[in-house]
C-alpha cells in the first residue's frame, strides 16, 4: 500500500509489482505501481500539510522527531524484519547498526531544527535594520535507493521535515517495506499529508520529478539515475540534490601492518555485499608490498563467507551486472579469489580479489556495487594520487599510513567528499556526507543537509 494523507491507500490503477526475497530468489509480496493520479495525490496532500507544518515551531518539529525516533527504536525487531525480508541483509547487522544509525540520524536534526544558522541582525546600512529569515523550501519529492532503504529513507525526510517541509518519498521498487512502515509510525506524530510514501518503478519516479509541485527533488541512486533527475528537474528549475554513485580509492603505503590493514579494507569493501556508494573496493598499493599485501588481502577476503558475513546482491540484474564485470576482465588481470556465484538460491556472490589491472579497465572505472576488490600498483605518492583521482566519481576514500604529514598531504590531494586516515567506511549523523563530480553534490547528514532545506530570505527595514 501507498501512505498518503495519513493513510494506506492502494494505487488507483490497481496494478501491484512483485517483491523477491534476494537470499531465496522467490516472491515475497507486492507493491502497489504507482501512476500519475497517485502522485497527483500525494503531492497535493503534501501541499495542503505545508501550509501549516511550515509555521509549526523547532520545538514542536523537534519533540515529532524525537518521537519518530524512540518509535523506531522501540519497533526495530519490525523494521528489521521489514528490511531483511526485501534485502536479504544480515538480520544482526540491520539491528545492531542500521537501525541504530536511523534512530541517531532522527536525533541529530530534531536538535538541528533548533539551531538555524544566519548573519546577525544589523544595521547594514544606516536608518536600516536587516534581517536573515531562514525559511522551509516547501514540498520536497525525494527517491530512495535499494541497498540502505530504511537508513536513506531517514537520511531524507528528517533534514527536510526538521526545516519545516513536507514530504513524498519514492522507495526503490525492490524495498518498498521500510518506507511505509517508517510513514505508518511517523503518522502518528506528524499532521496528516506531512510525510507521504508513493511506492513504484522508474516512471512512477519520473512523474514524481517532473510535476510542478514539488520545490526540490532529492535522490539517492546511481549516477545515471541521478543525471535523468537533474535534466528532469531543470526544465522547471527546480532545486536538486545528488547523493549518487562512488568509486573509493583506498591507497594503503608500505608502512602500515598488513595483517590489520587487509582486515580493515575487507570489512570496509563487503560490508551490505558491496553495495554501499563508499565501498572499499579500489585498492592502491605501494610496489614494494603489493605482491605481498595481495596475498595477505586475498586470505582475509576468502574468510569472508555470503550468507555468513554479508548478503545477497540486491536482485538477479543486480548479480548479473556483477557477474558481467568478472566475465568481461582483460587477460592481463589475475582474479586470486571468487569471482563466481557459490551453488544453492539467492543472488549470492562470491568475494572475490582481482589484480593486475590497467586505470582504464572498465572494473576500475566503473562503480561495481558488489563484493569485489581490485588491486593496483604504485610507485609514489603523486602516482598514487593521480591513480586515486583517475576516475569520474569523488564521493570517499581512504588513506592507509603511519606517516602523519603524509595523511595530511594526500587527504589534501584527493578529490573526494570524505577522506578517512587508517579506517573506511565510518559515518557520523555530525559530519556531512556527499560527494564531487560523477557522485553529485549535495550534503546528507550533519548541518549541512538540514540548511539545504531552507532558503534564505533577507528582510530590511527602515526605521528613519
């Protein structure tokens, strides 16, 4: 069921999408695929909810939030079930880390909403006091992807609704569950139209973008999802943000303890299967360790079992996307471990290591979203840099040294939004994530986000 107006309701055409559970591969439900007339609804909804959520106060934003939050910890058995069921996720990992993070994302911008940020008031120019209002954008129609839905989906509606906006937020078409189970128990706290859940595929999306409605379209998918949306979105000039795909270097230097390092970067490369924008996939590594280092790496990588330390790939296109990658590797790349599906249901992937590769390979270039780690040789510094940057994305990437003038150094040079020294992959609700280039721009998290729901409106007055 769709949630609109503070409530389920089906798609008026009826028509439903089938949901597969990724670790068995068989049907797990069903969806309702959205039309015009449902975001029509949904959309008009959200503006009639606008006229009074935007004059509610940061206190009252703030408790609905708090709210939200203390009822998703207190639900995440549900929620965790809602997630697996669609993901095929580790059941443990959704509990003790995903749902954890979306109760402190909620957290974080119910206190944001009380901390708006603007130049003093003043008197700019004599005989006139100014003023900065810092107001709500309006109605804001965001897209969630398949690999994090419950943790995106909060990523996106608590900035916007801390600021005093409205929601219509599209699930990806795969994990459509969290969503409205987050707008079912939201409702609760929140006027009715506020947050609203529109379930669909890639033109329920579209129609979604392109209504006249909506004052800012967030999304969070791969960059060509993320390049329709912006072109969509420009004809009527519309506000974007662009959470969208990565490639993250991860140059590790012939000081750092191998054993430790290979340990890191395997957690970091097959946490969610790979299927994280940030994931630690692209290895650089100083010629004079790299022979060893990629043994090491490679037993560290065979450890990890699917189905045991990480789930499924997403669906079967997502699998043979992945498997496509393995199957079209140049003859001068060595894969020391994996690179096929192990027997038995699911969309399961083995992990897999792969050397010997070229910059211009298309597994090097190319966004993977599955659990595989390529390994490339450098021979210093400035080739390590200029290998890290060789790509069109810049949204993370790591440094792995003991030599602390040199993380200063690189972590300067790279061309990425986030830049961890010794670790990969850590996120706190404080610090903005977001990327440059191909990986879109826009902040989530932190207070970043939140001011990207407001805009600033001057107000003078003339006092003589």
């Amino acid at each position: 069921m769709n949630f609109v107006d503070g409530k389920e309701v089906p798609a008026t055409g009826g028509r439903t999408l089938e949901l597969t559970d990724p670790a068995t591969g068989e049907m797990s439900g069903t969806s309702p695929l959205s039309e015009q007339s449902d975001v029509d609804a949904a959309l008009e909804s959200a503006r009639r909810a606008f006229r009074a959520w935007r004059r509610s106060t940061p206190a009252q934003r703030q408790l609905a939030l708090l709210k939200i939050a203390d009822a998703l910890e207190s639900r995440a058995e549900e929620f965790a079930d809602a997630e697996v069921r669609e993901t095929g996720k580790i059941r443990r990992v959704v509990l003790e880390e995903e749902v954890p993070e979306s109760v402190s994302a909620l957290r974080f911008f119910a206190g944001a909403a009380r901390q708006l940020d603007g130049t003093a008031s003043a008197e700019y120019l004599p005989g006139h006091t100014s003023s900065i209002r810092r107001e709500p954008v309006g109605v804001c129609a965001q897209i969630a992807p398949w690999n994090y839905p419950l943790m995106m989906g909060v990523w996106k509606i608590a900035p916007a609704l801390a600021a005093g906006n409205t929601v219509v937020l599209k699930p990806a078409e795969t994990t459509p569950g969290t969503a409205v189970l987050l707008a079912k128990v939201a409702a609760e706290f929140l006027p009715a139209g506020a947050f609203n859940v529109i379930c669909g595929d890639r033109d329920t999306g579209r129609a979604l973008v392109r209504h006249p409605i909506p004052e800012l379209v967030s999304i969070t998918g791969s960059t060509r999802a993320g390049i329709d949306v912006a072109t969509v979105a420009a004809a009527d000039l519309k506000r974007t943000h662009l959470e969208l795909g990565g490639n993250a270097p991860l140059l590790v230097f012939e000081d750092v303890n191998l054993e430790e390092t290979a340990e890191g970067i395997v957690g970091a490369a097959f946490y969610n299967a790979g299927q994280d924008c940030t994931a630690g996939s692209r290895v650089l590594v100083h010629e004079s360790i790299h022979d060893e280092f990629t043994a090491v790496l490679t037993k560290a990588a065979a450890a990890h079992r699917p189905g045991t330390h990480f789930g499924p790939l997403n669906s079967a296109a997502q699998l043979d996307r992945v498997r496509g990658l393995i199957d079209r590797l140049p003859a001068h790349a060595t894969v020391h471990t994996g690179g096929t599906s192990p027997a038995g249901a699911g969309f399961y992937f083995e992990p897999t290591v792969v050397s010997g590769l070229a910059q211009d390979d298309e597994i090097v270039q190319e966004e993977i979203f599955g659990p595989v780690i390529t390994v490339q040789r450098f021979g210093n510094e400035a080739e390590a840099v200029e290998l890290a940057n060789g790509v069109p994305y810049g949204l993370a990437s790591s440094v792995w040294t003991n030599d602390h003038a040199r993380a200063v150094r690189v972590s300067g040079e790279l061309d990425f939004g986030c830049v961890w020294i010794n670790t990969h992959g850590p996120l706190a609700a404080e610090m903005p994530h977001g990327g440059f280039g191909h990986s879109g721009h826009g902040k989530d998290l932190s207070a970043y986000s939140f001011a990207e729901y407001t805009r600033v409106k001057h107000v003078m007055t003339r006092y003589e």
